[in-house]
C-alpha cells in the first residue's frame, strides 16, 4: 500500500455499500442549512416577509435620475431585495436536493422561483430607467457619492446592454416570460432525479445494484466486461423508453433561450449567453475548431487505453475503467479531505485554513442517499458561506470532484470575504478556472506522493482521462448544444429522434468510430439525455476553456514554490478575491492567461503528450524489467 491511500485519520468510517437514507449518514457528513434558516418554518416566514417588501420598490420608480442619494438609495434596496431572494432560493434548492422524492421543497423551491419573478417583474423598469439617463450624469453621481462605488461596474454593464434593452412595459412582459424560462429544466430535473424508473441489475458477483444516474456512474467502471454490457445496456435502455419526453423537455428549454435572444435582438442563442460576461462568440467556435483539430491527440489516448486494458477493440463502454489493475485507490471522507488539504499548500496557509474551517463547519454535503440529487455543484450565500453537494463513492474521481467543488467553495469565500454583494459574484468563465486548477494541483501532489510505478500509471492516466472529459468530452457536448440551438433557431423541432442521431454522429466522430479507433454502439446515441448541462445555457464550454486556463496556472505556481516564490500564486488569489469586479476576459489576463488566442489550448494538449509520454515511458520500463526480482 502505498503512502497515498495509507493516509488515514482517526476517524473510521465505512462508505456503504447499499442504497441508504439520508436519515442513516452522520451529521459531519451532512452540510448544515440551518446556517441559512433554522427551520422550513423560519423559511417560510422570510419568504412572507420578502414577499410583503417587493411592491414597496416601486416608490422608486421615476426618481433614479434625481440625485446621487436617489440613486444610492434605490440600489441598495434593490440588491438587498436581491440577496434575500437568492438566499431563499439556496435553501428551497438544497432541501430539495437532499431528497427530491419529497414534495414540500419541490413547492418551496417553486415558491422561491415566483418570488424570484415577482422582483424581477417589479424591477424591470430599473435598466430601462437607468439608460433615459445621460451617462455622464451617472458617471457624475458615482464620482460625487461614495455609496454608489460599489455599483459602479453595474452600472458600467447596464450602459453595455443598451442596445438589447427594451422599454419598461417591454421589459416587463419579458420579465414575466421568465417564470416559464425553467420549466423545461424543472420537469427534467424530476424526472431524471425523482420519478424515472430506474432499473436494478445483478452484476456477476451476485449483488443487485440500482442504476440511477450515481449508479450508473459508479458500476460503468467495471472491470468485468459483461457487467459494464449489463449496465450500459439496463441505464441506456432506461433513458430510451423516455427520450420522447426528454427531448420534449429539452426543446422547452430551449425555447426560451430562442425567445431571449429575439427580444433581446442577438444575432443567435450563443450571442445572447456570452454577451452576459462579454464573452465573444469566437472564443466558443475558436475551441471547437482548436478540439476538432487536435482529435489524434484523443485517438492516442485511446489507443493507449486500448493497450493498456489489453482490449482486442476498444468500445465506448470502455473508457471508464481505471487503465491500471493493481492499484486500489480507495479514500474516506475523512481521507480526502486530508488529502486535498495537504494538495492546496502551493495556495498558501490563508487558502488552506479557510478550507479546513469549511469542512469543520459542514459546507460539503458528502454522501449518495436514496432520492439525493446526482452529479456535485457548489453555490453559497453571501454573509453566510458555500455550500456543496457530492456524491462520493470513495473512488479517486471522487477525491478528484471534492478538490473541483472545494476550488469553487474558496473561490466563493475568498470573493465574498473582498467584494461587496454587487460584485462579488463571479462570472462562470472564471469560476471553472478556481475548480480545475485545484484537480491539478491534487494530481501532482498524489504524484509526489506515489512511490512505485502502478500508482504513477493509475494516476497519469486518471488525469489523462480528465483531460479527455473536460477538453474534448465537454467540448463535444458544447459542439451538440450549438448544434440543437442552431436547429431550433432555424425552427427546427428537436425530438429524441434527432437528438439521438445528432448526438451519435458526433460522438463517433469525436471517438474515430469510422478510424477503427473507438467502437460507438448505436446505443449511445441516447447518452444526450442524461447530461443535465444541456440546459444549462452554453454552460459547458467553459469546463474546457478554463482548464486550459488553469493548466497554464497551475504550472506556473507549483514552479514558483519550488524557489518560494508567490507572484502567480498571488496574481491567482487576487483573481478570485476580485470575483465578479471586471468581465472574465480582463480577470484571466492579469492572473496571466489570454483566451483569445490558440496558446494555451496548445499548451494544454502539449502537457497532454508528455504525461501520455511519461506513461508510455514507465510501461516500457516495465516491459523490461518483467519477470525479474
């Protein structure tokens, strides 16, 4: 056993092995929502209380304009309304997160979703209002009264949207469409978390396990060759009998982004969801291209993976089996957290602390119960502090997931900690950047760690296979969604049918299907519907641009804390301290990285070569030393 996985605390705990109830997982495992509201009853008592305040905004209508302190006034009632909604909405979302089986956060989640309409409909007026205004008397305003200084990039952005803000009565209907912006996303959310029949098979060691989305994510890694068929084929299998229904749910869903974007006067849907973070929408089609042209870098991994399983063909079923056999990397709770700890020295004493506290204090919400929403995210509320939700199996992905999550969680605190509410919420081009240079610093910090050549394999290629998932599975993913949103922009229907034949051509492009490199089975054609990033509004791109970003940091710090140097470990802290102060483009660029251009994607796979080199390296080395000692 190696250092790695000997590092144990006092602490004993067993991971179950069996479906259980969140009633049965420790507190410490368990984050605490009572930081937020005591009760569902305190909930629904703040829920009223807000409910009551909202009309009392429009008193401000028509009087932005007439002084500084007319203005000061109405922003700080308007962003405190904001934050009282949002953290109402936190805790609606995460009770039901803990169980969506049970009704009543289900209602209180919708409750909080028409509060958050109802002041977006009684707030609509502002922006119209703000832009009747001369800009230099704004700009006047700000100068003259200090309390407007934290608005000051709001109002810079506000300016930015003129040309795709409508007159107040216009803005209002479109506020009002708002309440019907999710319920594709909802419905979808129910029915893949809560109400799908998801089917239990019996694997060839005799036990029975059910397949929803964790368990499926858990047993597709199987080294038993029938046992992966059994699963890909029962959860497929599943998703199939409902692909009518999902992509119904996905065309409601986009929809609305259709409808955003001709109000809104974009030229398309991917205009209308990068402006937001004034994003240009070649930094989108220019990493399309940049994957499209790097797929033999993928072929080569999967060609190693190919050999390395010792498989005659390689099939998409495949890609999920740890590449090395002999190295069991198995973690508690309690273990990763130590872990990822020890893996964040490079960002300092301050970052370590504040995470250790986040664990002390239960921000993390750490086990698969029955009816736990899947997948992990982490959110937070400012003045209190992050939550996330895992679903940690104990495996090495999962250690590699609390180090994802737990960079979104420091990100989130550090932001909250500097900048006021108006600014400290940072734009997702730059969140994903805090998550995946934390996965890289894990990965080298369990290299330096590992003391024998299978435990370097199982580690080179757990992180080879990341790089698979985020820079060319995402990417796969964003190529998809631009491809249905153009569809549907050009009023094409999207049903499962030609979602299904969409996302299998490009999923065998992607994998060299045609090449004889990856086998893809017309089944995968229905993997589109257990991907919930799909409605997430050009959301997953940004996996992939920002682990090119946080690669080339990455690289930079840990070479810097070899001689004790801080410069790019500070130009990174001040990154995220500075949360959502500037657009993303502006926040990359000073911590040091330029995303519009090619350089560091080809950094990126350039780093994606040499670990496949250094593999390569050590089975060479191993084939040598065979049958010897």
């Amino acid at each position: 056993m190696t250092r790695i996985v000997a590092l144990a605390l006092a602490l004993a705990f067993s991971l179950p092995t069996r479906a259980v109830e969140r009633s049965e997982i420790p507190d410490r495992y368990r984050w605490n929502l009572a930081d937020l509201y005591a009760s569902d009853d305190a909930w629904t008592v703040a829920r009223e209380e807000v409910g009551r305040s909202i009309p009392a905004f429009a008193a401000r209508r028509g009087r932005l304009g007439e002084s500084a302190r007319s203005l000061a006034d109405a922003l700080d009632e308007l962003f405190a309304l904001d934050l009282r909604v949002y953290r109402l909405g936190v805790y609606a979302t995460s009770r039901g997160d803990e169980d969506t089986r049970v009704a009543g956060p289900r209602e209180m989640r919708q409750s909080a979703e028409q509060l958050r309409v109802r002041l977006s409909a009684a707030t609509s007026w502002v922006r119209p209002e703000l832009l009747s205004i001369d800009p230099a008397r704004i700009r006047a305003f700000v100068a003259a009264e200090p309390r407007l200084a934290p608005y000051r990039f709001y109002l810079d952005n506000v300016l930015r949207w003129k040309p795709h803000t409508l007159s107040a009565a216009e803005e209002l209907v479109a506020s009002e469409a708002g309440n019907l912006a999710s319920a594709g996303a909802t419905t979808y959310g129910v029915l893949s978390n809560a109400e799908l029949p998801y089917p239990t098979v019996k694997l060839s060691t005799g036990q029975s396990v059910r397949l929803d989305p964790a368990g499926y994510s858990l047993h597709r890694a199987s080294r038993v060759k029938e046992d992966r068929d059994r699963v890909f084929e029962a959860f497929f299998g599943a998703l199939r009998g409902y692909t009518g229904t999902m992509g119904t749910t996905l065309d409601a869903q986009v929809s609305g982004h259709v409808f955003t974007r001709k109000v809104r006067r974009f030229d398309s849907c991917l205009e209308a969801s990068l402006f937001r973070d004034a994003i240009p929408t070649a930094v989108y089609t220019q990493l399309v291209a940049d994957v499209r042209r790097n797929l033999p870098t993928l072929h080569r991994y999967l060609a190693l993976r190919k050999r390395m399983l010792g498989l005659p063909v390689l099939r998409y079923q495949d890609l999920y089996v740890p590449v090395v056999r002999s190295v069991d990397l198995r973690f508690t709770p309690d273990e990763a957290q130590a872990i990822t700890l020890a893996a964040f020295a490079p960002l300092g004493k301050e970052y370590v602390e504040g995470l250790r506290k986040g664990y002390q204090s239960r921000w993390t919400d750490f086990l698969p119960s029955t009816g736990k929403r899947s997948g992990a995210n982490s959110t937070g509320v400012y003045g209190v502090h992050p939550y996330q939700l895992l679903n940690f199996n104990g495996e090495y992905d999962d250690l590699s997931t609390l180090a994802h999550e737990s960079g979104h969680s420091m990100h989130t605190a550090l932001a909250y900690a500097s900048q006021p509410y108006p600014t400290a919420e940072y734009p997702i081009f730059v969140a994903e950047v805090a998550s995946t240079l934390n996965s890289d610093l894990l990965l080298h910090h369990m290299l330096a760690e590992a003391k024998d050549d299978d435990t370097r394999l199982a580690l080179l290629g757990s992180h080879l296979d990341l790089q698979r998932a985020t820079l060319f599975r995402q990417t796969m993913f964003a190529e998809v969604e631009l491809a249905f949103h153009e569809k549907a922009d050009r009023g094409e229907p999207l049903t499962g049918e030609n979602l299904t034949a969409l996302y299998l051509q490009t999923v065998r492009d992607y994998h060299g299907h045609d090449k004889g490199v990856t086998q893809v089975d017309d089944l995968i054609g229905v993997e589109w519907a257990f991907i919930p990033h799909f409605y997430y509004d050009f959301y997953v791109y940004q996996y992939a641009t920002s682990f090119v970003a946080s690669t080339a940091i990455s690289k930079r710090i840990r070479e810097e804390a070899r001689t004790g140097a801080t410069k790019a470990r500070d130009a990174t802290l001040r990154m995220l301290r500075a949360g959502g102060s500037d657009y993303p483009m502006a926040l990359l660029k000073a911590a040091g990285v330029d995303m519009t251009t090619s350089a560091p994607f080809d950094a990126a796979i350039a780093e994606m070569n040499a670990l496949m080199d250094q593999m390569e390296a050590i089975l060479a080395r191993q084939g040598k030393n065979a049958g010897k000692g």
